[in-house]
C-alpha cells in the first residue's frame, strides 16, 4: 500500500444534528486519515452519487471498505422517511457497490436520534 491508499470512504448524510455523533463513532472505528468522507442530503437516497464517489475513492485511493450512514428523522426522506424505507435503500445501495465493487467490503448503519448506530445487514 502507497501512502496515497485509505480503509475507506464513509458516506453520511449532511444533517448537522448527526456530526458529532458520526465524528465519535470515526473516532472509535478508524485510525485517523484513514478513510474519505461524503455527505449528501438522505445518504443512501443517492445511490447514483453514492457509486461514482466510490468509483474515485476505489480507483485512486484503493479503499477497502465502504461505509453509508443514514439517520432517523432525515428531512431528504419526509414524513414518509420510516425506517423501513431507510433499510430498503440502504441494502439497495449495497447490493449496487457489491454487484460493481465485489473487491469492496460494505456496510450500513442507521443512526438514530440519541446517537445509537444500527448495523443494518
Ligand atoms: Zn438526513
């Protein structure tokens, strides 16, 4: 591995109320300045983005693992966001990469309000 190679990259959504809970949660599961991040409004709802983001990071920073975080009462999903929702595209996002990136290791979470990280599987 060069000195231009990271873990992963972790993609959230941009909901300020969620950033210190995600930076905590980094914090515990990486070393730093090992992993790229991006954030888009409902995370997961941006499956397109989502792809080309780790098209670059797989290509040029030869991550590992992909990481998406998306989070309970998220404005991008409305009134209709249930978690249910959230779930379902949270694995169709992940049978995306792993279908286009079978090299990349995925994971997903929902974060809840009081900071709780649910392991989506
Ligand atoms: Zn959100």
């Amino acid at each position: 591995m060069n000195n231009h190679s990271c873990e992963a990259i972790v993609i959230t959504c941009i909901d300020f109320r969620f950033q210190e809970y995600i930076h905590k949660w980094l914090e515990e599961n990486f070393q730093p300045n090992t992993y790229d991040r991006g954030a888009f409004a409902g995370a997961a709802k941006n499956s397109d983005t989502i792809l080309s983001q780790i098209e670059v990071a797989n290509r040029l920073h030869h991550i590992k693992k992909a990481v998406i975080i998306n989070h309970e009462d998220c404005g991008a999903y409305g009134p209709k966001g249930h978690i249910d929702h959230h779930v379902r595209d949270l694995q169709q996002v992940k049978k995306q990469i792993s279908e286009q990136f079978p090299n990349l290791e995925v994971a997903t979470y929902y974060l809840h309000l009081d900071g709780t990280f649910e392991h989506i599987v």
